[in-house]
C-alpha cells in the first residue's frame, strides 16, 4: 500500500498521514532529461594507487569492459550529460593489431550523448575522469555491428579502445540524443531497462523512470522521512539516518519526483 505524490524542488512533501505507520520499504522515483541504462549515482573514482585487477563491466550484458591502465586522480569527476570531452586513443582488435591510431597523440575532441562515436566508447569515456587512462573492449552490439570497411574493419568485430580522458566540460545542449533502441523496446514491453543493487538500496529503470528502493527500520513513520531532489542530485533520510547523498549521473525532472511507501 501507498500514496503517490509529486514534490517541486526543496518543499517538504508527506504522502502519507504522519499518523500512518511505515511498512518496511521506502521507494523514491525521479523521471530522468537524460536515461541511460547505468547505475543512477556517478561512479566513485578509485583512490590515485589502485589499478582495477579485473575488468568493470560497464553495461548489464557485459558488452562494454573497462580495465584501468592509469588511475584517476582522487576527487575528479565524470562527465555531465552532453559534456564536450577532449580524449586521446587508440582502436583496434582483441589481437592488438591497431586500425585507428591517428589520435594516439593528437586529441580528438567530441560531444556525448550527440551519437558522434560508438555507444561502446561513449559509455566507456561517461565512466572517466581527468587524468585516468583505460582500455574498453566493445563487443560488437556496442561497436560497429554489421558494417565493414573493406579488409580494415570486419563486420561484426569486437574492438579494443585504450583512452586517456585529457579534460571535459560543459557542452551546449543536446538537440537530440541518439535513440536507444534496446532500452525503447523493453519500455514498450513493460520490463526494466535496467536494474541492480547496492548495500545501501536496489535501483530500476523503467524508460525515463528511475526508482531507488531502501529498506527502513521498524518504527519509523512519514514525519521521519526527508527527500531533497535537485536537478543532479539526491538526498534520503530517514529517521535522522542519511539513507543516500551524492551527484546523479543525469539530470532530473525534479517537478515529477515524488516516494511511495509499500509493503514488502
């Protein structure tokens, strides 16, 4: 059971009469400008001395791997939603034959999120900071898929990216980003387009909906339950406990936030 509320950005907002006593699942929802099929919070860069040992996988089928070759400094950021990303690289194959080194020394400059690159690139480059360098292997589905270029690129070849994010910043506004077409199928067919788990709460994307689910505490009731959404960040308390702080990966409809307290 629950009620169902939207909240304008910083006001207060009680779904449920503070008389009502809480079952054990809190869910927050915010409707995303910018969805993608990740996890809702920026990643936390490593600390300057740890190198990833194994690779990430950076989307739910495992199509996009990074593995860590120079550590982020500690502190730095990924990049905004349409962030103008300067990059050095490299592309080539699983075997190391390299097909792309024109920008090994000379930057290469581009838009995110404006459908300029692969969207295994792209998703790789979104997960960096500053400073850091990183090898991405990109399945097919994530790179070129059935085009070929003569004897130079196979269709349906796995690429091997090594990328140092040199510097990023604001770009101008995205007209419109490139439709993703696996996330618009299982919207249209109901399912999530993602989902997963933290120690502190599980996530779900439903097209442009994104839902955080917390546990909470015997005993609490609405009064104690404090929601601040911004454009590109979130705050969760609950009975002066802070449940979740921090920077979103996108920005956020804050007018269409709303939570709902169910029963588990």
């Amino acid at each position: 059971r629950g009620a169902r509320t939207t909240a304008p950005r910083h006001a207060p907002f009680h779904p449920i009469s503070d008389m009502h006593q809480l079952p054990s699942v809190l869910v927050v929802s915010f409707s995303l400008l910018s969805p993608a099929p990740r996890a809702p919070w920026r990643r936390t860069p490593p600390a300057a001395a740890a190198v990833m040992a194994e690779p990430e996988r950076l989307v739910d089928d495992g199509g996009v791997l990074k593995r860590q070759l120079c550590a982020a400094p500690t502190g730095g950021r990924t990049p905004e939603f349409g962030a103008v990303v300067k990059i050095l690289y490299t592309c080539g194959f699983e075997n190391g034959t390299l097909i792309d080194a024109k920008h090994r020394a000379e930057p290469f400059q581009f838009q995110l999120n404006a459908g300029i690159v692969v969207d295994g690139l792209e998703r790789g480059v979104e997960s960096m900071v500053e400073g850091e360098r990183a090898q991405f292997t990109c399945s097919p589905e994530w790179a070129y898929g059935a085009v070929e270029a003569g004897d130079l690129l196979p269709a349906e070849s796995t690429l091997v990216y090594e990328v140092e994010l040199l510097e990023w910043r604001d770009g101008p506004p995205v007209e419109q980003s490139a439709m993703d077409l696996r996330a618009y199928r299982a919207h249209m067919e109901g399912r999530p387009v993602a989902e997963g788990r933290t120690e502190a709460y599980g996530w779900v994307e439903s097209g442009e909906e994104l839902s955080l689910t917390f546990r909470l505490e015997e005993g609490l009731r609405s009064r104690d339950i404090g929601c601040d959404f911004q454009p590109r960040a979130l705050r969760v308390q609950a009975g002066g406990a802070v449940l979740a702080s921090g920077e979103l990966r996108g920005k956020v409809r804050t007018d269409e936030c709303y939570w709902i307290i169910e029963e588990e």
